[in-house]
C-alpha cells in the first residue's frame, strides 16, 4: 500500500503519514462497528483520502492542487505477494534488512503499529528526542538508499520475520499495559489486533518455532487479562489474581503450543526467545495457586533466556523469580546490581520496593515505591503501587 500511494503521490513522507492514519482509523472502529468486507480496499480507499486531504492542506504553498485532484490511480494494484492480510504484509514491507533491526523495528511500530513515538521510546527504554531521531535516520536511509517498499515474496519472510515477531510483541505489550497516561490501562484493540497478526504469521510460517512461541506467548498472558485490573481501576499482581477468571480455552491453546515447541527442542532444535517466554508463562498459568508455583523451573528457564537475551530486563525478571526460590535478601541483591542500567525503568523501582518490604525495610520500601510511580504512566499500574505504599504505614502488613 505505501509503495502505490508513493507512486501515485511522489512523496514517501505523505504516503507514509497516510497508511499510518488509515490504520489507526482501523484499529479504532473495527472493533466497535466490525470489519469491512474487503478490509486491504477500505484501507487502500482510507489512506488515499488521507494522502489527499494532506496535499490539499499543502497546495497553497506547494502548488500539488492538481495532483491532489487525482481521483484515479491509472496503475494497476501492485500483486499481494506471499502475504495476502494488508496489514501484515505492510510490516513485512517495513522490516527490511537493510536497516538495522531496532530502527525497523522502531519505524514499523510508528507506520503501521499506530504507536505514538513516546510510546516506542519507552519500549525501547530510551529518550522520546533519541527515538524521534532514530525514526527520521531511518527514514532518512531509505529515501538516500533507495530502499524499496516492495512486496514480500516467499523468499523475503525468513530473513524479515525476526523484525515484524518484535513489532507484534512490542504492540501486543503496549496494549496489555499501555503506557500513555491517557489511554485505558489496558487497549484490547492492541492485543486482539497483534494475536490475530501473529495467527495469521503462523499460518504462513507454521514450521517457525519462534513464531509458534510467540503465538503462545500471547495467548497465555492474554488468558489473564479478565483478572488484570481490579472493578476499582487497579493493577492486580500476578499472585493475587482470581485464577477462576482466566480464560481456559486460551490457556489451552497455549499449553499446546508450547509442547509442541518442547518436543521440538527435545529432537535437538533448539528454542528461542519467544519459545522460553512462552514455556514460562506455561508455568505460570498451570498452578492452580500462586503459592504452587514451580519457582525452580522458572528460575531454570530464565537462565536459559539470559544466555539468549543478555537484557536487563531479563535480568530483572530473573531476579524476581530467584527471590521467590531462594528468599528476598538474594533477589534483592540482584536487583541493585542492575541499578545504573535500569534507573528510569519502573518496574526496577516497583520489584526492589517489593523485596525491600518483605525485608521489613519500610522507608527505603517508600522511597522505591514513590520512584515507580513517579516513572510508571499507566493508571491502573500507580493505583497499585500508590496501594502498596500505602500499606506500609505501622501497623499494616
């Protein structure tokens, strides 16, 4: 779609801010008034209003009135190629090798994902300014490059899939938990839009184990969302979720996939990032109670996770599993070892206040809390820990 609006336009930046207003437009009402027969014409049809109405704005001073009168796109549409869903087969289009994979992973997010670049910085853990300039580079290279927005043919997947598994994850977890203090807690449009993505990928790439695991992956935390924030507009923890509420047919699904991938690795493939993900939420949704929680095993796969994925994050979540398995004092000393990496990250703050609570060590518990809720922007997220700050006062357990 952005390489026909280019050609009939002459001009990437507008074909670009089109698709890009075309989809949110999509993601908004689908859900509410249900998707149109032909879902590729109505965005097709969306987004060339939209490239018009932006050269009409600008006619005045650019003297395109005339081609923003064009009503007719005398080019025949360009063949669906190996990926027949719109959507999909933009983000395929996006991700191309040439650029680095945190750039088109980045851009992509911003084209097609809908993300504002606020929230793709906080993804990625850095600066708006660094993010906005990282997306402009980006841009920048395929215009000097002449890097083509062509189709995806058969051949282009594998070497492309890496980049669009991280931007349906990205977008996936954007909505789980938003991250713009305006929007809801949690955006279901986001994650019903990024599993029915990741359906349809697995259904071109069924033997991609990555693929597979990220399928599971959200499938089994999505199973949790209907216990995730609680009837006052608050963050429910994992441990104090009603497991009763969880979606079972979800959760099914998920376990299936994973043991699919686990027979896999047991005939010498080995799993990726998202595949061990999966396996631990696999873990996760088989307690029937918290407190049955096999904290071994997740503390054995998050070690296989590190060795793949040297992140801190990993790192933080790895700790928290530790101090459930060998007691707070440890988890918490690995958690201030990731002090200068993680500062700004909130949910750093959010653990160590954890673990410092449980040592009984309730002012330095406070002044933890105080930092993750002057970093966290989801509403239900501060409520939570605005909460557990609360509790700390003498005499609350």
């Amino acid at each position: 779609m952005v390489a026909s609006l280019t050609r009939r336009f002459g001009d990437l930046d507008v074909a670009e801010e089109a698709a890009a207003e075309a989809f949110a437009i999509a993601v908004e009402r689908w859900p509410v008034d249900g998707a149109p027969p032909n879902p590729g014409a109505w965005l097709t049809t969306t987004a060339n209003r939209k490239a018009i109405d932006r050269i009409r704005r600008e006619a005045k001073r650019t003297g395109k009135h005339e081609e923003a009168e064009m009503l007719h796109d005398p080019e025949p549409p360009a063949p669906l190629g190996a990926v027949e869903d719109e959507r999909l087969r933009l983000i395929f289009t996006c991700c191309h090798p040439a650029l680095a994979l945190e750039s088109r992973v980045a851009l992509t997010l911003r084209m097609v994902g809908g993300l504002t670049v606020p929230e793709i910085a906080r993804a990625f853990l850095v600066q708006e300014s660094a993010m906005g300039q990282r997306i402009t580079r980006a841009k920048a290279k395929i215009k000097a490059a002449g890097i083509p927005y062509r189709v995806p043919a058969a051949k282009d997947l594998p070497v492309r899939v890496s980049g669009v598994l991280a931007v349906l994850y990205l977008v996936f977890n954007e909505g789980y938990l938003a991250t713009d203090p305006a929007a809801d807690p949690v955006r279901a449009e986001l994650t019903a839009e990024a599993i029915r993505l990741t359906r349809v990928l697995h259904g071109l790439l069924s033997e991609d184990g990555e693929v597979a695991g990220l399928l599971a992956l959200m499938l089994l935390t999505d199973a949790r969302r209907p216990a995730r924030v609680s009837p006052s507009g608050e963050l429910v923890a994992l441990e104090e979720q009603d497991r009763s509420a969880w979606d079972v047919e979800l959760i099914a699904e998920g376990h299936r996939l994973v043991r699919e991938r686990l027979a896999a690795a047991r005939a010498g493939v080995a799993p990726g990032r998202y595949q061990i993900l999966a396996a631990i939420n696999a873990v996760h949704t088989s307690a029937r109670d918290a407190r049955d929680t096999d904290w071994s095993q997740v503390v054995a796969l998050y070690d296989r996770l590190a060795r793949l994925d040297r992140s801190p994050v990993v790192a933080l979540n790895r700790a928290v599993a530790v101090a459930e398995l060998d007691g707070p004092d440890v988890g918490l000393a690995a958690v201030d070892g990731l002090t200068s990496a993680l500062s700004g990250y909130h949910p750093f703050h959010a653990a160590r206040a954890d673990l410092l609570r449980r040592l009984d060590r309730l002012d330095e518990a406070r002044a933890a809390y105080e930092r993750a809720i002057e970093l966290a922007g989801n509403s239900a997220e501060i409520a939570a820990l605005a909460r557990r700050r609360d509790r700390l006062a003498p005499g609350r357990p």
